[in-house]
C-alpha cells in the first residue's frame, strides 16, 4: 500500500462514490424512520426519558453493548493497536474490565433509586436544587467529552470517503452529524435511540466478525503468524507486542499508563448515557440481565478488535495509515478496503463502504445517546427541580429537554470541529476520566455510606469536575504537541494526558473531607429509605 492508495481510499475511487453514498443514505433513512416511528410512541416524560421502561434485558443489553461501542472502540482502537500494538490493546481490556464495577456496585442499586436521571439518585437524600444542579452540571460535561470523539471521528471517517481535504469540508461533515443527532434525539426520545442503537449493535458486529474471519483467512488462521507479520511490518521488531511502547519509555509515560487505566476501569461507572440505560427496563433482575448481555457482545468485539488493530499493523503501512490521520482513527476502514482487493477493486470499495457505513451508524447511534442524556439531565434536573421548582408539566419538560438537545448539538458540533485530528479511544478516555473524578465518588457515597452530606456531594462533584477538566485544558492533549488540538501554541503545565491519576483519587478525598467538615446532620431515616429501596427495589418506580 502507498501514499496513492491512501489518496485513493478517500472514495475506493471516484467511480465507487455512488455506492459508498448510497450505503450512508441507505443507514440514514432507515434509522430516521425508526426515529419517527418511536416519536410517535412518545407521549409523556417516562417515554421520552426512559422508553416507557419495556425493554427486555437482552434489549437493553443490546442498546447498552450499542452506545459504549462508540468510535473510540471501532476507529480509536484499532488505530492505536495498528501503531502502538501492545499499548494500544491496553484500551480493548481497560473498556472490557470496567463492566465489572458497573455491574457489581452500579447497575441494581441505580435503577432501584432513581426514576430517570443521575440526579435523582444524589438528591434523594440531601438538598435537591444544589445537588441536581452539581448532577446536571457534570453530566453535561462529560456528555460533551464524549460527544468530542464521536464527532472527530464522523469527521474522519467522512472524509476520508468522500475525498473532503479541506478543513471546512471536514467541519460541514461534523456539523452533518450534529443536525442528524438533534433530529433522532428530539423526535425519537429514549424509544427511538434504543431501536438505533439496537440495530447499529448488530450492524456493528457483524461487519467485525466480517473483517476478522477475512483477516484470520488470509493467515490461515493462524494467531501466532498475524502477530509476527504485525511486529515485521510495524518497524518496530519484538517491542511492538510488548508492554512498553507507548507508555514505557519513561517515568512520566509509565503514570500516564497508570492514570489511564484507573480512568478506563472507574470511568464506565459514571457515564451518564450508560447509566440512563438502567432506567429502560422494568425491574433490577432485567437490570443485571442487561450488563451480563453487554459483557459477554462487548467481550466478544473487544477480542475481535486484536485481528482488527494487529491485522492493520500487518497489512498496511505504518506511514500511509498516519498519513491518512495521523492519530490512526482510518486504519479499520483502510484495513476493510486492503483484504477486499484493495484501493483499485470493486471488492475493496465495496468493503470499504459497508465497514464506514457501520462506522457511522456507530457514531450516530452514539451520539444520540449521549445528547439524550445530556438533554434529560437539563430538562429534569436543571429545568424542572432547579429553575421551576419541581412546578413543570411533563409537557413543558419535554420540550425542555429538546431545545436542550439543540443547544448541546451546537456545542458539540463547534467543538468537535477543533478535535478532529485527535485519536477517539484517547478523547473517549478523557471522558471516562472526568466521569470516574465527578461521578463516580458521589454515587457510591450516596448509595453506601451513611454520613454523606449535601456538601460532600458538591465538593466531590465540583472538585472532581474541576480537577480533572484543568488538568485536560493544560497538558498536551490541547496544546504543546504536533498531536495537540491546538499543535502551534503550547500552554501546557501537566505533564500526563490523562488526569485520573490526580482527579479520581481527589474527587473521593473531597466528598469524603466535606461530609466530615459539614455541620449538617445526614438524614438516618432517608438513608435508611435509599438502602431498602436500591438493593430490594421495593418502592421503585
């Protein structure tokens, strides 16, 4: 493969274009009429918010399995296995683990104590309009990182299929997505982005089991010679199948790699638009049933992602993957165009339609989710308990929560224009940070330790919040490398990419120090009430 290959999968030729655009109409069309479909199923706030609570565990299992299936997981971490190998599949096992603490001390206890919202479950025992408009402020936050790699990588993988070079062309595909996920989130509400999300899942996994089973064939299924053709052709000989590549070279890399898996295996547990997840379903069995399906579909992608990432490591040039973007987010749709006949055949374009077109049924699937969340979190926490004081309609709160939708679109759409050149999984892993700083330490303490206070709760979602999103504005993910969201100014102080080594640990030490220095007395009885509640599920809605 060479520098014209890579010019050449801009649309696997020009003659290809027609079918590539199709597929995408073809996507588009499909979930707009799942969309308008669930819209008009959509007749109040539980609707709108929780999907009328129907959905199945395996349903939801599969939803969830289809919003943390993000860019990050398809494009981010494919790219970085294909240039940093070992490192780079350091992502697919961090995402994978973090199940664990969402399933364990998560999922159950949430859906048993909250009705639709993070928020419902801090204000229960505390004062409501502080500690819903900490909730809202955060979820927001971290829907708007998460919503940074989604876009960057709609941005990439558009272009690359229609030949966009231009920096305003590559902004008109990101402004694209933001208009198609404001229109699914505010016709579709909660039912029709769990039917999108469904539907991307299998689409998602089936064109992985697609590109893997091609992969293995083409080395005779064969592990052991996929990897030593991957080390060969990535320049790097032996080191690049060992730890060290990335985040080995030095004392400092060494603590980026500790700070990013504290904030992979912690962050999973915050998220916003997973945790609205356990509000779809009808009861706490379905509930467990629902992360037990996501483990065992997201397990089975994360082992595929090795054939994906190493696969593109042996098949591909290292500099034409970089050349192509140089944070390796095409390396999976390069890959899907190589082992179909590559960049000149009708099987390589072919392929490489249909792999883009799951990656951007992933990306808008995602994207709905996370702007739903967002969106809920301002209409019900801010909009409705906080600026009307619990005095809203169901009404006049979902149509909050849509012109939320819009304003939060807008926001991700100008910046997801400036991160467009950064690695997905690393800008996902961002998120996951601030998730697991502000999120995390607050809805544990407020589901299992009797003395949290009102201002342990704003300390540890003000602090955390805070921490983590200094520390990101200040290191080189924004500025001071040629990787840098801004590369030609460098204002950067802290010295690691990922803050979850400083914020995390900072988020639990502020909740737990403002509990103790708060002259409020915790509520015994509500705490009482809240435990009951989160492990019975009695008094549930």
């Amino acid at each position: 493969m060479n520098t014209y290959t890579v010019q050449l999968a801009a649309a696997g030729a020009s003659e290809h274009r027609p079918l590539i655009i199709t597929l995408f109409g073809l996507f588009v069309v499909a979930t707009l009429g799942i969309t308008i479909w669930a819209g008009r199923q959509t007749k109040n706030a539980a609707d709108f918010y929780a999907g009328g609570r129907q959905f199945s565990g395996f349903q939801n299992g599969l939803a969830i399995s289809g919003d943390y299936m993000s860019a990050a997981s398809f494009l981010g971490i494919a790219g970085a296995i294909a240039l940093f190998g070992y490192d780079g599949f350091l992502y697919s096992i961090g995402f994978l683990v973090a199940w664990l603490v969402a399933l364990l001390l998560v999922a159950e206890p949430l859906r048993n104590s909250g009705r639709y919202t993070m928020g419902d479950v801090l204000a229960y025992r505390m004062r409501q309009r502080p500690v819903r408009t900490a909730a809202g402020t955060s979820t927001i936050v971290v829907s708007i990182f998460y919503l940074l790699a989604q876009m960057a990588g709609a941005g990439v993988l558009v272009s690359l299929l229609l030949g966009i070079t231009s920096d305003a062309g590559k902004i008109g595909v990101v402004a694209l997505v933001g208009v198609l996920m404001i229109v699914y989130v505010s016709i579709g509400g909660m039912k029709g982005t769990t039917w999108v999300q469904m539907v991307k899942a299998v689409l998602l996994i089936a064109g992985t089991l697609l590109i893997t089973f091609l992969v293995l064939l083409k080395f005779d299924f064969d592990i052991s010679d996929l990897l030593g053709k991957a080390a060969e052709n990535s320049g790097q000989g032996a080191a690049f199948l060992e730890p060290g590549l990335k985040y080995g070279a030095t004392g400092t890399s060494k603590l980026d790699f500790l700070s990013l898996g504290i904030a992979l295996v912690l962050g999973t547990a915050g998220l916003p638009h997973i945790l609205i997840r356990f509000y779809t379903v009808p009861t706490a069995k379905a509930a467990r049933k629902s992360v037990n399906w996501a483990i065992g579909i997201i397990g089975g992608f994360y082992l595929m992602t090795i054939a994906l990432g190493f696969g593109a490591a042996a098949l591909l040039d290292r500099n034409d993957i970089i050349a192509s973007n140089k944070a390796g987010n095409t390396a999976a749709p390069l890959l899907a165009q190589e082992i179909g006949g590559g960049a000149d055949s009708t099987g390589g374009a072919i392929l490489l339609a249909v792999i883009s077109a799951v990656a951007f049924a992933t990306i808008l699937a995602v994207v709905a989710g996370l702007t739903l969340a967002s969106s809920s979190s301002f209409a019900h926490d801010l909009y409705v308990n906080v600026i009307r004081k619990g005095r809203a309609t169901e009404k006049e709160e979902v149509r909050a929560a849509r012109w939320a939708t819009v304003f939060i679109g807008a926001v991700a759409i100008v910046l997801g224009a400036f991160a467009r050149d950064l690695n997905v999984a690393g800008l996902v892993a961002l998120a996951f940070a601030v998730a697991a700083s502000a999120n995390l330490p607050t809805i544990l303490y407020s589901l299992f330790w009797k003395r949290f206070t009102t201002r342990g709760a704003l300390w540890s979602i003000y602090g955390g919040l805070i921490t983590s999103v200094v520390l990101v504005l200040f290191s080189t993910v924004v500025s001071g490398k040629p990787t840098s969201m801004f590369p030609d100014v460098d204002f950067h102080w802290f010295p690691l990419e990922n803050p979850g080594l400083v914020s995390i640990p900072l988020g639990f030490l502020l909740g737990w120090l403002g509990s103790l220095l708060s002259k409020e007395e915790p509520d015994a009885g509500k705490y009482a009430e809240l435990e009951v509640k989160s492990l019975t599920g009695v008094g549930a809605h």
